[in-house]
C-alpha cells in the first residue's frame, strides 16, 4: 500500500487519530525533519529530531555492542510525557511525542503499523 496522500498529513492523522499523542515527526538518518505534523514549531521539530536521531544512534550502537540485532523502537518515560523513536528503515525514523496519559501500547502499535506503511511493507 502506498502512502497516497503527502506524509504531513499523514503524521496529522496519526496525531489526530491516537490519544494522548501531542508530537509527531519523520526524520532522516542524520536528524533532519523530513515531516512533521501540524502544532509544533519549526525550531521544536528540529530539536526534537536531533534528541531522537541521537537516541536512535545510541540505542542502535548498543544493539551491535550486545549482538542484540536492530533497533526497531526507543521510548522514554517522562514524569508527563512520552517520547517514542521507531526505525522506519536504516535511513528514517518517526518519533512521537504523547502525553503522560497515552496508552503506550496504541502508540507503539500504530507507529509500527505507520513506520511499516512508509517503508512499503504494508
């Protein structure tokens, strides 16, 4: 399946959809916004890239260190909040930002359904 509408809008639906998701965004391997969805501030986007493109890289470098295979996602719990980070290939990755509510499960279901979507597995 194709994503057949611009990936924008795409993130805004997923923002709009899932509960208690606040952020989201796609980013390139190198941390740069490549998408995001409506609500969050061009500077905001680029931060939020850069902190899961770093936690990505991390996450990914443990893998190799503990023959744990690929980094398919990465979440931190805040005291109100949520940050997810899911591999959508080697080159791309979405990242969620949810409220301290989201139903953690919902969210990482649908941004695998999502990540899956892109990369054309779905």
């Amino acid at each position: 399946m194709g994503l057949g509408k611009g990936l924008d809008a795409i993130l805004d639906d997923l923002a709009r959809r899932v509960a208690g998701v606040r952020h989201a965004l796609m980013l390139s391997g190198d941390g740069l916004v490549t998408g995001a969805a409506e609500g969050l501030a061009r500077e905001d986007a680029e931060h939020l890239a850069a902190v899961a493109s770093g936690l990505h890289s991390l996450a990914r470098g443990t893998g190799r260190q503990f023959s744990a295979g690929r980094v398919r996602q990465t979440m931190v719990e805040f005291d109100r909040g949520v940050l997810f980070v899911t591999a959508v290939d080697e080159e791309r990755c979405l990242c969620v930002l949810g409220d301290e509510g989201a139903d953690l499960g919902q969210v990482a279901y649908e941004m695998t359904v999502l990540a899956e979507r892109i990369a054309g597995k779905r």
